[in-house]
C-alpha cells in the first residue's frame, strides 16, 4: 500500500477481523486493509482507475465512484456509507 513499512506494521498489528474500514481513494491500500478486516468502503474520483481497481477487488470490498469536488458529495459518501 502507499504508506511506509513503519506504518503498515503498525496497522498489521492493530487491523482486526471485526472492523470496518473507510478509505478515500482506493488501490493496494483497499487490498490490504481487506485481508484484514471484515468490509472495506472506498470512495475514488478516477473512473478508470476506479474500474481497474474493481477487476481485482475482494468480495468484502464496497467500491463507490464519485466525481471529486469541494466540500460536496465526495466529502459525504463516508457519511451515506454508515461507517
């Protein structure tokens, strides 16, 4: 994922089977935190990258595309999400 090894150890170690995670912007991020949580929740603004992300996602994975702007629908969709 786009994070240090000191960062993603730390998770490693405190990332549990019964939590849900949120994430703005998905990738190899979303595929870590899924093979250690119970669901993940993604927003991305790239369409393509979007679709490319989707062809190799996990079944606990809730990808949701939406245009980014300011202070609008992409900031909101963690709330739509119920996280």
């Amino acid at each position: 994922p786009w994070m240090n090894f000191s960062i993603a150890t730390l998770l490693d170690e405190r990332l549990r089977p019964d939590f849900d995670v949120f994430e703005f912007g998905c990738g190899a991020s979303t595929t870590f935190f899924a093979r250690r949580v119970r669901r993940v929740w993604s927003v991305e603004h790239d369409t393509a990258w979007l679709e490319r992300v989707r062809a190799r996602t996990l079944p606990n994975v809730v990808l949701t595309g939406c245009a980014a702007d300011v202070d609008g629908d992409y900031c909101r969709v963690l709330h739509a999400a119920g996280v």
